[in-house]
C-alpha cells in the first residue's frame, strides 16, 4: 500500500511540476493576468492543495485516518512536482530559442530631464 502512495504521489506531483514548467514559458494571458514568469505560480498555488485534497482522500477510504500512507504520499508529490518541473525545464532547455525580429521598442524614446534642461539651456 505504501507503494501505491508513493506512486500516486510521484504521479500527481510529476503533472503539477511540469505543467508549471509548461505554462512559465509561452505567454498566455486573460487580460491583465498573465501566466508567463511568476504568473505560473498560480498553477501550485491552486492544483497542489486540490491534489494533495484528491489523494489523502483516496487514501482515507482504503485505509485509517492519518495512516503512514498519507505521509508517503505528501513526500511523493514533492518529490514527484521536482522531478516533473526538472524534466519540462531541461526538455525546454533542448528547444531552440525563437529569434524575434526586433529589439526595439515601439514607443517613442523619453530624454531625460537633464537632456531637457541642457537643450532648453542651449536654446532649441
């Protein structure tokens, strides 16, 4: 049973881990929420407690209340969220970097206010 705990853990964590990693580098955005970056933190901070949730409950209904499993399994899907955001990032890592076209911004360049002051000393 202990084992079945551990893998459930593995699993669970391994999808939670690499969906991150999946969801960090693209940007997808709802309006003014984006997911890329530190949006995709979003993604533990709601799927963890829901599959740590699914799981103790899986396991309180095939064995007793705060059983040894219950313990494998949380440090199963710790271990398994490492191993999956590793494996998306070192996957990611293998992909080519697309080139973009420019590097400039499209808004208009803001002087400084000492620039400022020196053109309006100067007269122009």
């Amino acid at each position: 049973m202990k084992l079945e705990a551990l893998a459930a853990g593995l699993g669970a964590g391994v999808l939670v881990g690499a969906l991150t990693r999946i969801v960090e580098t693209p940007r997808i955005a709802f309006g003014p929420y984006a997911l890329d970056g530190n949006g995709a933190l979003a993604i533990p901070v709601i799927l963890a407690p829901l599959v740590v949730f699914a799981g103790w409950l899986w396991l309180t209904r095939r064995t007793r209340w705060l059983s040894p499993e219950t313990v494998v399994y949380a440090v199963g899907l710790v271990l398994g969220s490492g191993m999956g955001y590793g494996a998306a990032m070192s996957s990611a890592a293998r992909r080519p970097v697309p080139r973009s076209g420019s590097v400039s911004s499209s808004s208009p360049r803001r002087s400084s206010p000492r620039r400022r002051a020196r053109s309006c000393a100067r007269g122009s």
